[in-house]
C-alpha cells in the first residue's frame, strides 16, 4: 500500500522536552504540596489544551488561583514555555524537512494556547510540514480518532495512506485505531530507521492525491 505522508507529534518527537520539575519548583517556591499546583489548575491546563479558554484567561487564573502578581505571572510563565519548548531534534527535523515535497508532511500536537505563535518564533515548524494540527485550535486531542481524521483530511490523504510519529504509546495506539500506520518514538535513529523501511516497503509514490 502507498504511504503518501508522514506526521509527527511535536513534544519529545520533534522537540526534546525533557521534565525541567518547572512545576514542583514553584510548588515549593509557592508553599504548596507536591501537587497541589496542578490541582488547582487542572481545568484551566485542560481547557488550554483544547482552546476553551484564552491564554489571558490562564493568566487570570494564575493570579486567582495561585496569588501570582505580574512579575512572578511573567516568571512562571516564561519558566512554563522554556520546559513546554524544550530543545530542537535538529536531526529528525531535517529529516522531516527532506520528505518533501515527496511525500504529504504534517503535525499533531497535544498543544496549549499560544503554542503555534512560541513554535513558530521558535523554530518555524509553519515552514517544515504541509499542515499543522493543534489540539488547542481544533478543540479535541489525541487520541481522539477525530484528530488524526483532521490531519488526513487538510493532508488531502486517506489514513491508510499516512504514518504517524508520536513518543506516547496511547497515541500510537489511537492513531492506529483511526487507520493510520504509527511508529512509537524511543529515539531519533530509531524512528528514522523504523520509517525508511517502512517508506521503502511501501514502494514508490504516486503524485495524485484524494479529492
């Protein structure tokens, strides 16, 4: 069967994010218990994620729900971003960049609000693939069958015809379910490998894509 497009997740797949204990700094900075800080916040984190609130709606609950005045918002915020951005897999980005225009190239991403501004400043992922998918703009997440449907179709490809790249088992697992190919991501090499042969089996591309 002819593979026509590649998709990636972003966090720990095209981005190295590894856990800077951003949140747990802050607990203690705060005065709170192991926990407590996304207790507390646990709604707000998941209505950014799927874009039912505005990131100044974040920040408001921040100052509620925390005590936060402007400069430690604006620290805890910039901390946030910095765990949340991580570092670029500047090797599997390249490689992803040589895929095209052979292949359809695309992302899904469990996001946050504002997440598309910071990578786009940061590194530009707008200009790596064909089409991005954010949970945080389109109101659901992985492994929600519906995303990776979403992703298919701005790709203008059926799922059967698509390979995903996601470093979490749960959303290897959806994205399988929904139809597509999926590779767990363990490390770059891994994955690069696991796609070459997968890409090779599949044999060459055909340029005409679905309507």
């Amino acid at each position: 069967m002819v593979i026509r497009a590649v998709v990636f997740d972003i966090g720990g797949v095209l981005e190295i994010t590894p856990d800077l204990g951003v949140t747990r700094q802050w607990e203690t900075r705060l005065g709170l218990a192991a926990g407590e800080l996304d207790e507390r916040m646990h709604d707000v984190w998941r209505g950014g994620s799927i874009g039912t609130i505005t990131l100044d709606d974040v920040h408001q609950a921040l100052k509620d729900r925390l005590g936060l005045d402007e400069p430690r918002l604006a620290a805890f915020m910039a901390d946030l971003w910095r765990e949340y951005l991580g570092t670029p897999n500047t090797e599997l980005i390249g490689y992803a960049r040589r895929l095209r225009p052979r292949y359809r190239t695309g992302i899904v991403s469990n996001s946050f609000v504002g997440a598309r501004e910071r990578e786009r400043q940061a590194y530009g992922f707008e200009d790596l693939v064909d089409e991005i998918v954010y949970s945080h703009e389109s109101g659901m997440s992985k492994p929600d069958p519906r995303i990776y449907a979403l992703a298919c179709a701005r790709l203008d490809v059926r799922p059967h015809q698509t390979v995903f790249v996601d470093d979490a088992e749960v959303c290897v697992t959806g994205a399988r379910e929904a139809g597509l190919r999926a590779i767990c991501y363990r490390d770059t090499a891994q994955v690069i490998a696991e796609l070459e042969a997968l890409l090779s089996s599949a044999g060459p591309v055909e340029f005409s894509f679905t309507t």
